[in-house]
C-alpha cells in the first residue's frame, strides 16, 4: 500500500520551487493558486529569503500549493491517484494538502482556507512572545513529564524520539535550562507556539469561516493529526482540522495507523524530507521517496506503480460508506439492512487493545449492505455499511 505524506511548516526552504517552475503547466498552475491566495507564491517559493518565508502568513500557503501542484505533476490525470493511493496524511498544515488532495475539499478552498489559517496564527503568535524547541531522545514518559512541569505543551508528538515543546519564551528558556536527561533540545525558527492554546483566537476565525465551506467525504483514505484515526467523513475531515491549530499533532499515531494498514511505501511531496525521514525511523521494512525536484518525477512514478493499489473507498451519487476509523474489533448496534438511521446514530463500536471507539453514520440513510459481522477484525478505513442517504427537501 502505498501512503502520499505533505510535509508541514518549517520545511520550506530557499528557491526550493524554482526547478518546478521551469516546468510551464506547474507555473500556470502556481500562478492560479496564487491569484486565489492573494500571493506571488512563485517569487516566494524562488527569490525570497529564510527570514521572508519563515513567515506564516507566507510559509503555509506556499507549503500547501507546492505540494498540491507537484501531486498534479505526479499524476497528470488527477483521477489516476485513486486507483495507486491507498492513504494520505499530512503534518500540520499539510493536512491541507492532504485533504485537497483526496477531494475532502477543492484546491481553491484549501487555498481560501489556508490563508486565513496563516494570518490568524501569525496574529495570534504576535500577541505574546512565544515558540517551539524540538526535544530529541530522552525516556518518554520523562520528557513529558518535564514539559508539563515548565508548562508547555507537547504540540508535536512525531514518534522515532521526537516531540516538539511549543509556548511562552521564558517556559523555552527554563527548558533549556532544565532539559529531560538524555534529550537535546534545538530551537525551531517559528514564528509562535503552533497547536497550543497561544492559537485560540485563530481557530475562532477558522470556525466561523468553515461554515461556508461545503465539503466531500474522501475519496481515499484520510489520516487525522488528532488521532491517528481514518476520517471518513468530509465535514469532519474540516472540523478537524480547524480544531488542529490549537491541538497537538500526533504523527506519531498517524505512523502507527499506516503500519496497522500494511504501508509499504510512504512517498512525501515537496518540500520533501522531514516526513520520510521521520517514517525510516519509525516504519522499518517501509520504503520511502522524498520528492524534491521535477528530474525525480520518473522515478517517483515507479515507486507509485510499484506500492500503489487502488483506494478502498469509492463515490456513488445512490449510496455512502461508513468506515472503521482505527484498527479493532467489530460489534454493531443490531440495525438490519432497511433500518433507518439518522445522522449520528451509531452503526457499532471498534475495540482495540487501547480504547473503544463509537463509529456513527455522518449522514444518515437506509442500510442496504453490512459489509462485515459482530466479531470481525477490521482495518483502518475498512468499509463496515453502505447507506442510501437520505432524502434532501
């Protein structure tokens, strides 16, 4: 199985867009999101300096473009994708990406979303003098320990030894002054504690702007920063990710989720590196791909044929799927097929040896398929149930 990966902020770099934009259909399609953003990503992405794109407000739309335009690269027919890419997952703001890029949302609305997602977290971060330290190595249970005791927050928690302290320059500064024993600690050139409580007024902006956004269920398998879990459907896939910005990333339950799926290839979209660099750690036996520069395209495209298989999940204008978010356990509430059930009833509970979980039908309808029984094992993103939706007035 094959999982696409979107890096988030804090991998971009210097001129890193500046091969792709040789390429005329990746420039056009850069120059549009652009005019849709109310940036000139394309000077970004080439002329500007580390300090200009340190910015938020800069950095996550140009993040969220590249790697949409150089997944079009990839796949010149857009379609195509659904029947090689089995997962998609993003860090942070690739999540954007991620959703866009299995049509939870469209392009434009990523764009329209992540703007504002940029401007009001670098409102927020200016507010008060804050930042991340990443803190590598180091007993786990120690290293949180020690967060909670200088109050900061472990606004990332990226697995293979790493999880990223985010909040007030003095709680940073008393951290370095007492770090957990056995762990480094080295500062991250961002602009404010990201995924704290620092982003509260962002995420009120972010809410309100949600609402009009209309939204799709996935059209592949969609990991969640929250949780790990796969996400199904399409208006959650948003509430999430407004809630994101003031929430702790868990990559590290995302990468567990991609080995209880099988993963056998993860390939990460520019600005690419970090992500698979945290997947060899964390995933062995998984072969990775960091797609950096448009000469690697051939070979990318290789790798994609030889770990993709088609998605899971399908679209049909007479029937939705529900689908079990993690991996467990499967025991239903006892509807039977001609059942109705609104939207948020409960379809059943998955188990895992960690927690029990209430799966619910997003949209309601009549159940015309059990795609499993009581007792089966079931996968991440496994279909559990079809439903006719139910009728619009």
């Amino acid at each position: 199985m094959l999982v696409i990966v979107a890096p988030g902020q804090g991998s971009q770099t210097p001129g890193f867009l500046a091969p792709w934009l040789e390429e005329a259909s990746f420039a056009a399609r850069i120059d549009w999101l652009s005019a849709v953003a109310g940036l000139d990503l394309a000077h970004y992405g080439t002329e500007a300096d580390a300090d200009t794109i340190r910015d938020t407000a800069v950095a996550q739309p140009l993040l969220v473009a590249s790697g949409l335009v150089a997944a079009l690269a990839l796949f010149p027919h857009p379609a195509d994708a659904f029947t090689t890419v089995g997962a998609v997952a993003g860090h942070s703001v690739g999540e954007i990406t991620a959703a866009a890029g299995a049509r939870a949302i469209t392009a434009e609305q990523a764009m329209v979303f992540v703007r504002e997602r940029g401007r009001r977290m670098a409102d927020a971060a200016a507010k008060a003098p804050t930042g991340m330290t990443a803190v590598l190595g180091g007993d786990a249970d120690d290293v949180l320990a020690t967060l909670t005791k200088h109050g900061l927050t472990p606004a990332n928690v990226n697995g293979a030894g790493q999880v990223v302290a985010a909040g007030t320059i003095a709680q940073l500064e008393a951290l370095a002054a007492g770090p957990p024993a056995g762990a480094r600690l080295r500062s991250l050139s961002v602009a404010g504690a990201f995924h704290t409580t620092h982003m509260a007024s962002a995420v009120k902006r972010l809410r309100h702007l949600a609402q009009s956004i209309s939204t799709h269920d996935p059209r592949t398998l969609l990991l969640s920063n929250r949780d790990g879990r796969v996400v199904h459907d399409g208006r959650d896939v948003l509430d999430r990710m407004v809630d994101q910005v003031s929430n702790p990333v868990r990559w590290d339950l995302c990468m567990q989720t991609m080995a209880d799926l099988g993963v056998t290839g993860v390939l990460e979209v520019p600005p690419a590196g970090t992500l698979v660099g945290l997947a060899m750690r964390a995933l062995p036996g998984v072969e990775t791909f960091a797609l950096k520069t448009p000469d690697q395209l051939d070979d990318a495209r290789a790798f994609v044929e030889r770990h993709g298989q088609p998605s899971q999940l399908t679209t049909s204008p007479t029937w939705r799927l529900v689908v079990a978010p993690m991996k467990g356990t499967f025991t239903g509430t006892g509807a039977k097929v001609g059942d109705q059930l609104a939207a948020g009833d409960a379809v059943g509970t998955v188990t895992s040896l960690r927690d029990a979980l209430e799966v619910t039908a997003g949209h309601g309808g009549t159940v015309i398929e059990w795609l499993v029984e009581d007792g089966d094992p079931v996968a991440p993103g496994q279909p559990l149930v079809r439903l006719h939706p139910e009728a619009v007035a």
